[in-house]
C-alpha cells in the first residue's frame, strides 16, 4: 500500500500560529516605541536627516556653532529673510505720512495765495513801493512827474528803463483826483496813442493839470510819470 502525504498535527498548527502572534506583537509594539538621543551612536547621523527645528541650540557642539557663525558672515540676502518676522522700518513711519505731508504743503500754498489778495506781504515778503511813488491802481505811482520835459517816445523809453511804462490816460485822470497829486501845468504824457497820420507822425493822449483828457503830437516834449509794478 503507498505512502500518503503526512498533515500537520494540530499541536504543531497551535504552535505556528502563537509563533506568528508574537513575532507580528513585537514588530507592532517596536514601531510605536520612541528611540532616545541615548541609543543613536555618535556620529551615525547626517544633519540632513534631522527635522528642522528638533535639535536645541545647547545641544549643538560649540565647534559646530562657530562654524556655522563664520559660514553666516557673508551678507544674508533677500531670500534668507522671513519679512514676518521684520519690524517697521524706522523711515516707513514717515513714508507712511508722506501724502499728507505734501496734502499741507499744497493746502499751505493754497492758503498763502488766496491772502495775498488783500494781504500786504507776500510768502513772507512784504509788497510795497519804492520811495518818491506811492501805490494806486495795485501799482506804484510816481508821486511827481519828471523834472525833465521828454517827447512821447522818450518819456516811454525813460519808464521802461526803471521798470515801468506810462500810465493809461483815464487811470492818469483818476490819479489825478487824489489827495496831494498835482499835474503838470503843462500836461503830462499817458500811454495811450489816439490817431495817427503817417510814418512816424501820430499824436498822444495827455492829461491836463485839472484832470481833463487832452492830446498832442508825439514829438512835442511834455513832463511824465512812470507807473511801477509793486516790489516784493
């Protein structure tokens, strides 16, 4: 009779399975046991398999930090910085008003022209005449006329050279009319031109001593006043 394949008896299948019961127990307690500085030997790990922030500065061999000092003394750039953890820059406390800073300077200049109308400085300086004129008509008016008697176009070259011209005839009648003005008995010269009659022939505005508007030719000589701009 042949010889049939012999099975396990059930004492051996009993111990098998308790075999593979605490051989898997152990695999799964040993992964949830927490390994100790203690058991790593010295040296068998490279920094690169350590998890940042794991390791305290007063474990770190003191050779070590000052390695790491000397590698830290080029300059840090951009990239190394965590700008969370940067303060406010002292200047950006003024940047911060710098909109309204320049809101007061403009609201300051606003405020300086609109009191210039009736203010008698202007920015700070003070707006007035020059003595032997006074002001009228928001400019400055020789008090007197010229000591000098001047056809009309010298009498005008004679104003521009001291920065002014001569007054519009009805302005010259109008200052005549203040108190202490006195016209030149003989007329005096106005800038205002009322016709001509050829090249270099034309006659001239002048205005009486009583204030009366009157003209004469442009070549005769009559005295003038000069009407200056207000000096600041």
């Amino acid at each position: 009779m042949r010889q049939g394949k012999r099975l396990p008896s059930p004492g051996f299948a009993i111990a098998a399975l308790a075999l593979f019961v605490a051989l898997g127990g152990t695999v799964h307690a040993a992964q949830k046991v927490r390994i100790s500085g203690r058991v790593i030997k010295v040296k068998s790990l490279p920094g690169n398999r350590l998890k940042p922030g794991t390791v305290p500065i007063d474990r770190l061999n003191p050779a070590a930090l000052s390695a790491l000092r000397a590698q830290g003394s080029g300059p840090i750039t951009g990239a190394e910085i965590d700008e969370l953890s940067l303060g406010q820059v002292p200047q950006a406390a003024h940047a911060e008003t710098a909109d309204t800073a320049q809101s007061a300077v403009d609201a300051q200049t606003a405020l300086n022209a609109v009191n210039a109308v009736n203010a008698t400085t202007v920015n700070g300086h003070e707006a007035g005449c020059l003595p032997g004129t006074q002001p009228f008509a928001g400019a400055c008016w020789q008090s007197s006329a010229s000591e000098t008697a001047l056809n009309a176009p010298a009498a005008a070259a004679s104003c521009a050279t001291q920065g002014g011209t001569l007054p519009e005839a009805l302005q010259l009648a109008a200052f005549a009319q203040q108190p202490g003005v006195i016209l030149d008995k003989g007329d005096e010269w106005s800038g205002d031109i009322t016709n001509m009659s050829g090249l270099d022939v034309y006659a001239v505005v002048t205005v009486t001593a009583g204030g009366n508007v009157n003209f004469t030719a442009s070549t005769n000589a009559r005295k003038f006043r000069c009407v200056i701009p207000l000096l600041t």
